[in-house]
C-alpha cells in the first residue's frame, strides 16, 4: 500500500538574522510594535515589526526574504506602477536612459514602458530573474548583483537619467547605502523614484528621513515626502 501523501501547503519563508541595530541610522534603540506572531511564534506571513526611537525608522525583524507574492497583490503592485510612472512622467517625460533596481522579471519596466515607448530600460537584480527579463525583451541590459558592488558601481556610474527604486528599500539590510549608490549612478539632473509598498514599514512613517537624505546627498525633492513615493531631482553639486 503506498503511502498517503502529505498535503500541499505552502512553504514557510524564510527570514533573515534578527538585527539588533536600525538598518538606517544604526541605533540600538528598538521599540517593537507588533508582536506576538512572529515567525518564531510559527506563523508563515509575518514577523514582529519594530520602530527606531531615533529616527523613526519602521521594520520587520527578522526581515523576510522576497518570495512569490499573492496574485491579488500582484494586481494592487501592477496598479502602482502605472502610478508611479505617471509621476515620474510629470517631470520627466521624455529620459534616454532608466535603470530598475531590484527589477526582478522587469515587471516595473514593462508597465513604464507605455508611457516612455522611446526610452532604454536595463535592470538589475540580485538573482538571475532580470537575464530571463533580457531575454523576453522587457529591459535592454541586465545586471544581476547590487548597487552597491564595487564593479556594478563603477561600471554603472552617472550612466541613467533615472534610477528607480520600487519596493526595494524594504527588501534590503542596508537601505541608505543602497539609496546613495543609487544616486551614484544616475547622471546631474537626473531624477530618483523611490516607492515604498507599506509607508508604516519603512521611512515614510517619518518621511522627512528619506527628504532629508536626499537633500543631503545633493537632490532636489519634487514631490511631497509625506507619502509612499518619492520624485526627486539630482542637482549639480552632488557628489
């Protein structure tokens, strides 16, 4: 008699390291604001979110991993980015060049693309997801590694006329390094578009964080910083 299977559930994600320290500002004073069903309480979905009594930084530690997400999710995440690229069209219409980082299959780019049919879209990517992207033509070049690796870095630098961040800064351990290596590769006067799935989880909680960082890098903000999404100017005199 064959065994009876197990039933199909889905798989558990996985988190990384609990961090004793805010990702952005590096302090250790950490206040939890949701607890009790973390993944070490052995729900799937969740993991306890904590707030930085500095700077006002909010995240889930541990962090979870990007996975697969939920179709209806997926939906909700296509209609931002026809939003988003709405704004960025308002004050740029018409880059030659635009880089998505953390472009995953490019979905980002292929949306963009019906409101900037002549612009040269290329991704990167941690995983190898952005070459299948290449290769079904939603991004001309594709780079799998980060912003913030030393050879994508030179290689990438003051080269686009916009950098786009899309629900990436949530998704990384070191969200400034990675907002400023953004910077690094777009050219002067280019333009940054930052967008925050959940404004509770990250900066926007106090989105004079991120306004004020990107002042400090040299940027103009063109957008209001009290929102999700964020457009903003590289001036001349940044580094």
């Amino acid at each position: 008699m064959s065994a009876t299977s197990a039933p199909s559930v889905p798989p558990v994600p996985p988190y990384g390291p609990y961090r004793e320290d805010c990702p952005w500002c590096g302090s250790r004073r950490l206040r939890a604001r949701l607890r009790g069903d973390g993944p070490r309480q052995g729900a799937p979905h969740r993991s306890p979110v904590e707030r930085c009594a500095d700077c006002r930084h909010v995240f889930r530690n541990p962090p979870l991993t990007p996975g697969p997400e939920h179709p209806l999710v997926r939906a909700g995440v296509r209609f931002r980015h026809r939003l988003a690229a709405r704004a960025l069209y308002r004050h740029c219409p018409e880059p030659e060049s635009w880089l998505d980082v953390g472009t995953g299959d490019a979905e980002f780019p292929r949306t963009a693309r019906t409101h900037f049919p002549y612009t040269a879209f290329d991704g990167l990517d941690a995983t190898h997801r952005v070459l299948r992207a290449r290769a079904v033509e939603r991004v001309e070049e594709a780079f799998v590694g980060r912003l913030t690796d030393p050879h994508i870095a030179a290689r990438l630098r003051e080269r686009y006329d916009v950098v786009s961040l899309f629900q990436y800064l949530e998704r990384v351990v070191d969200p400034r390094a990675e907002l400023r290596a953004a910077l690094r590769v777009l050219r002067p006067g280019g333009h940054l578009l930052v967008d925050v799935a959940d404004p509770r989880r990250l900066l926007p909680v106090h989105p004079l964080g991120l306004g004020a960082e990107l002042v400090a890098q040299g940027c103009t903000v063109l957008t209001g910083s009290r929102g999700h999404r964020v457009v903003a100017r590289k001036d001349g005199s940044a580094p």
